[in-house]
C-alpha cells in the first residue's frame, strides 16, 4: 500500500493570514505559490505550486527569456534582495533595463 496524501498537489490549502486571489507567496520559505484566492475565515488559502502567472517586477538589469526572478517584498526582482536564496520563477519574456511593470513567470 502507498501512503500517498495527494496525487495531484498543484493546488493546496495552507494557513496564511490575509493574502489576496494572485498574491505571490513563499511556502516555508522555500517553495514558490501563487494564492489563487482570497484567506477564508479560518485564515486558511488555496495556492498553486505550478504553472505561470503574471506578477509585478521591479529591475535594475536587464532580464531575458528563462532568467532566474526572486520575490522581493510582493514584487518580482532580478537581485535577491532578502538574500533567501530561492529562485521564485523564471522569467517567460525579455525585461528591459531599469523599469517597473508585470511579467509573466513560470513557478519554479
């Protein structure tokens, strides 16, 4: 017999207080979600672990097809400003230099 919770964990339910539907989280600390709705009362939300969603980026550099971004306070950054360490995602089109806007992301 397999012990065996979920076959599929593309969507789970985990405690974060007040996030909102398309907020970028880091479960654990380590791995990359996207809330796809709003905390309920119990201060439970359902996050996707996979696919690609579009975020916010703020950069300083350049950033091409399927370079590394890092979550940086709910934005999507070049640089690992809070040092984690955890690549959230790679970038799915070209960024410019220096500038503000949204971008698709593939979740690691």
């Amino acid at each position: 017999m397999v012990n065996q919770n979920q076959t599929h964990a593309d969507e789970i339910k985990v405690a974060l207080a007040a996030k909102n539907s398309g907020d970028p989280v880091l479960l654990f600390s380590a791995i990359p979600a996207v809330c796809t709705q709003d905390t309920d009362a119990d201060g439970d939300v359902v996050v996707a672990t996979h696919g690609i969603y579009t975020f916010p980026y703020t950069v300083a550099a350049a950033v091409a097809v399927g370079a590394p971004l890092y979550l940086n306070a709910g934005v999507m950054d070049d640089a690992d400003d809070d040092t984690t360490g955890v690549v959230f995602g790679y970038a799915m089109e070209a960024i410019g230099a220096g500038g503000s806007g949204t971008v698709k992301v593939l979740l690691k």
